[in-house]
C-alpha cells in the first residue's frame, strides 16, 4: 500500500467541508475523486499533501504520515499539480528544474539538470525546451506544470482537475501520461475529475463525494446509475462500447 | 520514480552561460561608472588618476592597519577622491542595489509588478518621520549658503525618527496581515493606505511649519547620496549585502511563489513565512537606505522590470542583475546630477526618473529580448 488514507476532517471556520475521508491506493493505481462542484474534491485533494490542514485524521504515505512532516518532506513524497499554474518569463527548462526545489540544497546539479532533460524527453517537450511558459498554449503548460511535479520525484500524484479547458487531443495525453507514470514507474495517482467518461477511461478506482463525506468507493462498478444520480442530481444511463464504460445522461425532466 | 539516463541539454547551458555574461557585463559597466563619476565635477581628473588614487588609497590604510603609526602621503586628489567622491559614488551604488533589491523582492513577495519600498509606504513613512523630526523635535534649520541651503542640525536624531516611522509603517502592514492572512493583495492594500496616510500626516505637519522647517523638511526629502560619510556608508552596505545574500540565498522559494502560491507549497516552501521574513528584510534595508539618504523614488519600483526585460523573470538571474542594473542606474543619476548645472548639485532623486523613465518606457516599447 502506497497510500493510505483515515479518517479525515477538514472544516472551513468550523463548518465541516469534508468528513470521514477513508480510503487507499496500490502503486501504479488511479484513483479519480468525482462529485459536483463544491462537494470538498480539491479541499480533500489539498488535505492529501497538507496545504490544507485537515482538523483530524491521517494521511500515510509508505507508512509515514504526512501531517506531522514538514513542508519539504512532503513535497520529496507527493507531486502537486494545480489546476491553473502562473506562467512568468520563464524557459520550460526552468520551469521544469523548479520541481527539484525540494532536494536542491544551495543550487541545482547536474544530477538535477538530467532528471529534467529525462522528464522532457518522457513529456515529449524536447522542441520546447527553450520555450518560455509565458508563450505556451494550456495544453503545452499543464504539460509542464505535471513535468515538474514529476521531477520532485514523488510516490504519490495529485493532480486538480488535469484535463479541464483542454482540447480532446490534449485531455487524451495528459491522461495517457498520468497512466504511462504510475505503471512505469511505481507512483500512485489522485486526480479529481468532471469528465465521468475520461475518469471511466482511465481510473482504476474511483470516490463519489456527496455532501463532503464518501457516497460510493471502490472499482469502475460502482459508477452506476443509482450513484451518480444520487450524487449529481441527474437521471442517467451507464453503456459499454469498446469496452469501455459511457455515462450518457437521459433527458432531464424540466427539457 | 528514477529518471537515470538523462543528458543536459547543451543549448541550454548555452542559455545559461548567456544570462550571466549579462551580469558579468553590468559589473564590469559599474566598475568603468565608479571611474568615470569619480573623475568628472567642478575639479576634473584623469580616470587613470582617480585609479591609481583609489588603488594607493586602499593599500595605505591596509598599510597603515597593519603598521599604525605610519602616515602616508595625501595629495589634493586623494582628497578629492576618498574624501568627497568616493564615498558619494559609493552610496549611490549601495543605495541603487539595496532599493532595487527590495524592490524585485516585494515585486515577487506581493505577486505585484508595483510591489517597491514606495509602494508600501515605507518611503512615505520616513518622510513623515523627518517631518516629526524636524517641526515637532526641533532638528531642522537653514543656513545662507547656496550650495547647502539647509542643514538638519542633528541629523542623527532625523535618521533615527524617519527609520522608527519607516519600521512602523512595515510592523502594521504585517500586523494586518497577520489578522487577514498573508495575502499579497492585503498586504498591498494596506501599503497604499499607509502611504496616503503618511503623506497626509507630513502635509498637515508642513502645514503649520515655519518656513525654515519646511525647507528642512522639503531637502530632507529630496534623497541625496552626497549626505553619507564613511561611517552610515559602511551601515548601509552592511545591511544591503546582508539582504542581498538573504534573497539570492532565496531565490528558488520566490520562483516558486512567482509560479503560484498553491504550485510554491507543493514545492514545499511555507509560502506565508517566507512572504513575511521577505517583507521585513526587504523593508528594513529600504529603510536604512531613506533614513540615510532620503527618498529616492524609481529605482526600486524599475530596476527590476529593466531586468526582466533583459534577462527574463527567473530569480536566479532577476536578484543579481537588478543588484548590478540599480547601482548602474544610482550611479549614472547621480553623476549626471553633479555635472548637469554644475557648479550647481542636484540631488539624485531629480535625475533618477528624468534618466530611468525614457529608458524603461524604451524598454517596454521594445517587448521582451528573446
């Protein structure tokens, strides 16, 4: 078990956003965190590396827990990708080099210099390296910002929404090199998510949050007809083509 | 996760090499400065003297710390050099790197291209304080000359009062953001108020000055490098190099809040720490800097953005190079100011935004160097 997940509580001047959060992941696993806007998906997602801290419960990873670590400690262990990420006048190699922060000492080596010019090789940024960010499309710079989240070398990655305002093209590789990182090379993902077809498609493992407590955990079957009405409020249908799961939704009632 | 067979790229350290052959550049630029400044005035000297003056100069007093007792010989150039220009240049050079330093800092702390020791109100702040210091304390007077119409006549006590209001303004701002959370937008916020606050106080003080106070208080704000001797010389680069040190020392926690706050804590820097020891560093030399010197507009808010514009945004370069592009641009102000109506001396605060302005508006005309 990679990561490992208990009991945990996260309130907003003492109104409870999240409750009794329980779960845990294997490497090379997904898990995708779904629910409707609001529901506490990137307050759960920042309680994971403690920019949030949570009131109480725990959050291991390989054993050790994260809320009693320090700042540099947790970011040796868990990658974070925000949802939106500043692009200043920088080069992608830079931008990228950043990520080693939490292992530089007084200033980066040459060992951290090969660790990135891997990351973009793996990324497929090698055109760009060059590039600043502050040139870049959102497909190109969220492309980047997982670059440096790999580059701390983490065993556990968050990711915040990684494929909204991105094109079709741009979601099916993000999402591909979430999948190509945690099997090949032994990291376990978070990602919260609104696309549900996107989640089915490569999540092993999903969360549907209902009012800030977990309504339904586990493998692909319990996205269900009954659960994601339950949990969003919409009447849908859940089909199979090429093997993959599809929510449609059906008509609303009001249309 | 192991990325073992990477290879750094060559363009790349190209790149690199590239950024700091412009800083090289700016310090070899600031070297032939201090030669030049030093040279030109009412009494011209050859630059190859003004070297040859400073260099004897250092060896004696090295020679002389070594062996007291021996005395060297003083020629009128030395004097000229060690005695009046030297040190002017030098404060100059001291004064651009510390206002510029702080200023790219509070530019990346506050997340705010207007971040600058103005900004915030400490400049204001020591103004008022000056004020207080002559009109209400008494440490102001005027005297007939020309070329010294005013002088304070405890200084000390001017330097003392303007740093304590220069601290305070700082204290509120970080007191109200303690109560609100380090937020840049706050923090800006209350700067701004502050230093209407400020400048209403020093009006209303001004107001119901006699005219010998207010002259007082008018020099005392026009910032001038002229006022420092050796010794406020040698507590300003004290203070400058130790901040200097603090940022560079720095310089990876910033780019990380500059990518964002949530980015920077995922990078495991406590971003609210190290927004608050930034801002307290970054006043105090500010500060010390107008307490000496007076206000010296411009150069902490553009240095930085001179900077960017050349070399770009990473702080790994941005620090240095505004450190090296702020005494450039003191030093430039401030010769240009001895000479400009000479045998009248303008104080530099007149020149640094005649001078920097053109060039930085250039500079944004121009758009980024690739």
């Amino acid at each position: 078990m990679i990561l490992d997940v208990d009991g945990v509580v996260f309130n907003y001047r003492s109104a409870p956003v999240i409750r009794d959060i329980t779960f845990d992941l294997q490497p090379h696993q997904i898990l995708a965190i779904l629910g409707p806007n609001g529901v506490g998906k990137t307050t759960l997602l920042k309680c994971m590396n403690a920019i949030l801290q949570p009131k109480s419960g725990s959050v291991l990873v390989e054993g050790a827990d994260l809320l009693t670590s320090d700042r540099m400690e947790i970011a040796r262990k868990v990658g974070y990708v925000p949802q939106r990420c500043e692009a200043g006048r920088m080069t992608v190699f830079d931008a990228i080099l950043l990520g080693r922060r939490p292992h530089i000492r007084w200033d980066v080596t040459d060992a951290d210099m090969r660790i990135v010019e891997a990351a973009i090789r793996m990324l497929r940024l090698e055109n760009l390296t060059l590039r600043y960010i502050d040139e870049m499309s959102g497909g190109e710079l969220q492309k980047v910002s997982i670059a440096r989240a790999l580059v701390q070398e983490p065993r556990v990655l968050l990711l915040d929404e990684p494929t909204s305002s991105l094109d079709l093209k741009n979601q099916l590789e993000i999402l591909g090199i979430v999948r190509r990182v945690t099997t090949g090379h032994n990291v376990a993902a978070v990602m919260t998510m609104h696309d549900l077809n996107m989640a089915l498609r490569y999540a092993d493992r999903f969360i549907l949050l209902k009012n800030g407590v977990i309504h339904a955990a586990g493998s692909p079957d319990v996205v269900t007809p009954e659960t994601i009405e339950a949990v969003y409020g919409v009447p849908v249908t859940v089909e199979r083509y090429n093997g993959f799961r599809f929510v449609v939704p059906l008509e609303p009632e009001s249309a | 996760m192991h990325f073992a067979d990477g290879v750094i790229p060559k363009d790349y350290l190209g790149y690199v090499r590239k950024k700091h052959l412009w800083i090289l550049g700016g310090i070899v630029l600031l070297f032939l400065l201090l030669i030049v400044s030093i040279s030109v005035g009412a009494v011209g000297i050859p630059p190859s003297e003004v070297f040859l003056s400073i260099v004897n100069g250092i060896i004696d007093r090295i020679d002389a710390f070594i062996h007291p007792g021996t005395v060297a010989s003083v020629s009128s150039t030395d004097r000229i050099v060690w005695n009046i220009r030297l040190p002017q240049a030098l404060a100059a050079i001291v004064a651009g790197i510390g206002l510029s330093v702080a200023g790219v800092a509070m530019q990346s702390i506050l997340r705010n291209p207007l971040g600058s020791p103005f900004t915030l109100g400490i400049s204001n702040a020591g103004a008022f304080g000056a004020a207080v210091s002559v009109i209400l304390l008494g440490a102001g007077e005027m005297h007939s000359t020309v070329a010294d119409a005013v002088t304070l006549n405890n200084p000390y006590l001017t330097t003392m009062v303007a740093f304590v209001f220069c601290l305070l303004a700082t204290a509120v701002i970080l007191l109200i953001s303690r109560i609100r959370g380090a937020s840049p937008e706050v923090m800006v916020l209350a700067g701004v108020a502050l230093s209407s606050l400020f400048t209403a106080g020093t009006m209303f003080l001004q107001y119901f000055a006699d005219d010998t106070q207010l002259a007082a208080v008018v020099f005392w704000t026009f910032g001038d490098v002229g006022r420092a001797n050796w010794q406020e010389l040698g507590i300003m680069a004290l203070v400058t190099i130790a901040a200097c040190l603090f940022f560079i020392a720095n310089r990876w926690n910033y780019n990380a809040i500059d990518a964002g706050d949530e980015t920077a804590k995922g990078l495991g820097v406590s971003v609210e720490r190290v927004r608050d020891i930034g801002m307290v560093v970054a006043a105090l030399v500010s500060a010390v800097i107008v307490s000496f010197l007076g206000v010296i507009g411009f150069v902490g808010l553009v240095c930085p953005h001179m900077v960017r514009r050349l070399i770009g945004d990473d702080q790994r370069y941005l620090i240095p190079g505004s450190c090296v592009m702020g005494g450039v641009l003191l030093l430039a102000s401030d010769t240009v100011a001895r000479v400009i109506v000479a045998p009248y001396i303008l104080p530099v605060a007149v020149l640094t935004a005649f001078l920097g302005a053109p060039v930085f508006i250039y500079l944004l005309l121009a758009g980024y160097r690739r």
